[in-house]
C-alpha cells in the first residue's frame, strides 16, 4: 500500500482546482475534506490534514485536501515544521494534496518554505505540479486549447477578443491574473449554449461578453509616463470603480512625478543609466531609459506644478474638503487632460 500524495501550487486557480480534480479521479477519492486555515499560523488546520488524510474509507480514497499550507504554517518555526511532519510521516495508504495558490505579483519570488515543502512531497513519492496562470498575450492561445479540449468551436478573431476583454493584453505586473481562466472558461460555456452547432463568433462575443479587464494602478503611472491624458484617465476610472484606494493611486502618482523631477535632472547632467537607477532606486538601466524618456515629455515646471497638486490633493482628502475620487479627476483634469 503506497501514499497518494500531491502539492499544487501556482497562480491559476481554475487551473489548480482542474488539477485537483483530476487527482481525485486518479486515486478514486469518493469524498473528500477540505481543510481551509482560519489565521496564520494555523497548526490546528495542520493538524486536522493529519487526521483526515489518515481517515480510511469504505468506498475509494479519503482526499484531504489542506488549502494555503504556507498560511497555515505563517511565521512560526514551530508550525512549519508541523507542515513537513505531515507530508514525511504520513502514514501509508493516505490521501493528501496541498493547494498553495499564490498572488500573481509574487509568482515569480517562490517562498523558501515552497521548495521545502515541494521537496518533502518529492521524497516520499508524491508529485508536485505549478499552474501559472496565463501571461500577457497567452490568454487567447489558452481559450482557444480549452475549447479545443471542452468540444468547443470559436473562431480565432472571436478567441482574441474575449481574452482581451477578459485582460489577456494587461501587460502591468499588479494585476492579479489568478481568475481569468476560470471567466474564459465560463464565458465560453455560456457562449457555446447562445451559439448552438455554430462555431463562436465576434459578434457573440461582443453581445455577450462583459469587459472585465482588471485595473491596474500602473497603468495610470504608465500612461502619465507617456503623456497619453485618455488613457490615464481611462485607467483612473477602472482603478477606482474597482475599488482602488485613491489615497493608494494618490502616492503612486507622486512617487512616479518625484521620479520623474529626480530622473531630469540626472539626465540634463549626463548621468549614466545604471547610475540613475541606483538613485531612484528602480530597477535596472533599461528602466532608468524609459524613465528619462518619459521626463523629456514634460518641462521641468509642469512635473513640479504636478507634485504640488498631488500633495495639494493629499491635504484636500486627509482635511475631508474633497473626497478621493473628485480630488484624482481634478488634478488628472488641471494636469494632464488640459495641459497642451
């Protein structure tokens, strides 16, 4: 008798939870326990793993399935410890798999813990899958594979267009991109049912599909590097109706124009790229170009005048004069939209 045993991490839910599925038919799980932490650390929930993955069942396997494990270890040495317990002492003929889904923002800086974790599934037999979610530009390839696999028939120029507005083309590394296969995989569904025995089209798409692109706070500092007024203000709107904290947007803005003096007037000195990146401390010299590139858009007047009204607005939404949203659309308005 072996261990059924599985970690699956990543940032594509729909992604994780098809994997997970799968495994559950693989090992003929009947039922199945799932076992969320309610806090960090949560040796409770470690514990619970423990028993229910050792639980044996009449009719098949007994799955239990520990969600967010690197949660429920936290901080603690102690509970971290308790999580690799888990995985090197369970008991022959358990059924366990350990769900870690991860922010987009972070998918790329894995936790040491993950690797430790990853190597103890490893050791004791068990498989480790990641599930990245689609990156920018990969979204229509993967509708298109899913439909393929699902029986579904879309028209290229259709696929391209439901990922767009879902927000396969957002390029802004703070977006999270952890639901977007699961909103392609609905959305299809509910296309194929309006389009029958026909393959998808454009127009079913455009009827039916809501655009969903994620905002991004980003793409409001990207678009003021590139002095496109519209598409700041466009990118304002979304972050806000999203549910952005304006004062968040607020110090994005200032932190980006601060750059933007500071980088100006680096440039007008002839210093070197890698030598502005270390004094803005952003990224690399290939950053340090496009932010000099963007610093040459502006008069050195305007990005003070536009520091000013961001702290201007600041002080207007901390005193209750203006609420955060006005205050965004008026300096957007004075500094940007109007500015020639």
């Amino acid at each position: 008798m072996s261990t059924s045993l599985l970690l699956l991490h990543g940032d594509d839910g729909f992604g994780l939870d098809t994997a997970l599925a799968e495994f559950a038919g693989e090992i003929d799980a009947t039922d199945r326990a799932e076992i969320i932490p309610e806090r960090t650390p949560d040796e409770a929930a470690i514990d619970r793993a423990r028993l229910e993955s050792g639980t044996v069942s009449m009719f098949g396997a007994h799955l239990a399935v520990l969600r967010q494990p690197l949660k429920a270890a936290g901080r603690s040495t102690a509970a971290a410890d308790r999580l690799l317990a888990l995985v090197t002492d369970l008991p022959e003929g358990s059924a366990l798999a350990l769900v870690e889904e991860r922010p987009s923002r972070d998918i790329g800086k894995p936790p040491a813990l993950l690797k430790r974790l990853a190597d103890a599934v490893r050791e004791r037999g068990g498989r480790v899958e990641e599930h990245g979610a689609p990156r920018r530009g990969d979204l229509r390839g993967w509708i298109t594979a899913h439909a393929a696999r699902t029986g579904i028939k879309i028209e290229v120029r259709a696929a391209h267009i439901l990922a767009e507005r879902i927000g396969g083309a957002i390029w802004e590394t703070d977006i999270e991109r952890g639901e977007m296969t699961r909103i392609a995989d609905s959305e299809l569904r509910k296309l194929a049912t309006y389009a029958g025995e026909r393959p998808i089209g454009v127009e079913d798409v455009e009827a039916l599909t809501a655009d969903t692109r994620p905002a991004s706070v980003f793409a409001i500092t990207n678009a003021v590097d590139r002095r496109e007024p519209a598409a700041a203000a466009e990118a304002l709107r979304r972050a806000l109706a999203e549910g952005q904290p304006g004062l968040r947007i607020l110090a994005s803005l200032a932190g980006r124009v601060s750059d933007l003096i500071v980088v100006r007037d680096l440039a007008s000195r002839k210093t070197p790229p890698n030598e502005i990146a270390k004094r803005v401390a952003r990224g690399n010299a290939r950053v340090a170009e496009r932010l000099v590139d963007a610093a040459k858009r502006y008069r050195g007047e305007e990005l003070e005048a536009m520091l000013i009204g961001l702290f201007e607005a600041d002080l207007a939404i901390k005193a209750n004069v203006m609420d955060e949203e006005p205050a965004l659309a008026a300096w957007l308005g004075e500094h940007l939209l109007a500015s020639r």
